[in-house]
C-alpha cells in the first residue's frame, strides 16, 4: 500500500519566479495595480499551474495578492488553466485581515467572504484565513472565534472549507490553539505549519496540534543553503505520529533564487521519507 501522502505547492514557494503581486487589502480593496514585488517573474499565474504540474505534483495553494483581480473574467481564466493542467486548487490563501482586532474585524471579515467567494468561483477545496494578530486574552480569543465561526459558516454555505493556522501572536502556543479551538463550532479546521514556530520545543508543539490538523505547510528550513534534513524529519515524524496523514504543501522560502530546484528537493525528501 501506497503510503506517500499527497503534495501541493504553493505560489509563495515560487514569488520570486512570479514577481508581481496585486496587494489587494481590506483597507484597498480594489482592483490593484501590479507591482514587482520580487521583479517582474519570469511567468505569470495563469502559467503556474503547469509549472507544477511538470514536477509531477496536482495540487496547489495560491496566495491571494498573486491573483490579480476578483473579476469574474479572470477568475474563469485562472479556473482553466488548472483545469487544462489537471491540478487542483486546494487553498485560496487569503493573506490579510484580522478578526481579532475590535477596531477593523467587521470590515476584516466582510474583505475575507469577498475572497471566499472567489474562491468558491475557482473550484477552491479550502480557504485559509488568519486567526489574529492580537496577543492572546479571553477577549482577543472570543472576538477571533465569533469572527471565524461566522467565515466558517459563510465558506460552508459555498462549498469551501475554511482553514486557519499556528500563525502570528494569537496562536503561538498549542495552549492558544486549543484555546480557539474550543470556542468554534467546528466549520473551521487546521492548517499546520512547519515554519511558523521553532525553538528547543518546536516539534513537541507540533506533535501537539497536528491531531487537529487537515492540511499541512511543509516548510523546510534551508537558512544554511541546503536543506536541514534533521528538522525536516523530526517535523514530519511530529505530525505522523499525531495521526497526520496529508496533504502536504510545499513551501520554500530560502535564499536561494532556483524555487524549482528547491521545491524538488523538498518533494523528493518527503516521498523518500514514506517510501522508507
């Protein structure tokens, strides 16, 4: 039995090859001008599915500020070139927005169902939103909460699933998870991620929170050059024996400019590790 889960890609892995990005905010929601971000790209969204799918890979995750508009027109064009690469849209990555913050959430959260609507028009399995940026309180874990119990609700009434993840101040420890998780009503799931906490306690803290787990983002650390092959595994080793059994996304973020040699180091580490 085949036991390799199964693998995406996330356009942030390749912003560089990408270049442009269309900063579309809850404070400048508008159709936004490109900027070259990371230079001007050597290809261009509607090519980045087959891209991925050269490496052999049929699933990815697509950041929010790399889709240059919500126009239904463009949604339609981005929609088929995943569909004529055979590659599925796992996550719409949606980059901004705080819930936690009492001063924009509702303008936050109304910015967010405009981007789950998108994703619900390209075919989207998942959309993952941010939990907050405020320190953790009761209060702070309640507005957070009440603002993705109803992102949860909105993206299950159009077929997508909402995510969140251990990222920014708000979810910095298991205890925080656990804390958020307990005030929703279950339409919001987790999106682990590898690259978001580290220190001497990383992966106990990991293997903590991966039982909640439905997606992972399998960041590797390549701050040295290469890949740390000991922290790459003890990640994995950590959300496998949580119970975690896929899919895993590719996320490169090193200082290398080759993404696609990267990305192939990482996907091949991780097939090799199940294979074993």
């Amino acid at each position: 039995m085949d036991l390799t889960p199964q693998l995406a890609v996330s356009s942030w892995s390749l912003h560089r090859t990408l270049g442009r990005t269309w900063p579309n905010r809850p404070d400048h929601d508008v159709t936004p001008v490109a900027e070259p971000t990371w230079g001007e790209g050597s290809i261009t969204l509607l090519e980045f599915p087959a891209v991925v799918a050269a490496l052999g890979i049929n699933r990815v995750e697509v950041c929010s500020f790399h889709i240059e508009s919500r126009d239904a027109a463009y949604l339609a064009k981005l929609k088929a070139a995943l569909a004529a690469s055979g590659v599925t849209l796992q996550t719409l990555l949606i980059e901004y927005g705080d819930p936690s913050d009492p001063a924009t959430a509702e303008r936050d959260l109304a910015w967010m169902e405009r981007w789950i609507d998108a994703a619900a028009a390209l075919g989207a399995e998942k959309a993952r939103v941010i939990a907050g940026k405020a320190k953790p309180s009761p209060e702070a874990l309640d507005r957070s909460a009440a603002g993705l119990n109803r992102i949860g609700q909105y993206g299950a009434a159009r077929g997508v699933e909402v995510v969140t993840e251990n990222w920014f101040d708000l979810l910095a420890t298991p205890d925080d998870v656990d804390g958020l998780f307990a005030r929703l009503d279950g339409s919001v799931k987790l999106n682990g991620d590898f690259g978001n906490w580290d220190g001497p306690g990383k992966y106990g803290a990991l293997a903590a929170i991966f039982p909640r787990a439905v997606c992972c983002h399998a960041k590797g650390d390549f701050s040295s050059g290469s890949l740390d092959t000991e922290d790459y595994a003890a990640c994995l080793k950590a959300a496998t024996e949580a119970g975690f059994r896929g899919p895993y996304t590719l996320i490169y973020d090193g200082p290398d400019d080759d993404e696609l040699t990267h990305i192939g180091i990482e996907r091949d580490f991780i097939r090799a590790y199940f294979d074993a």
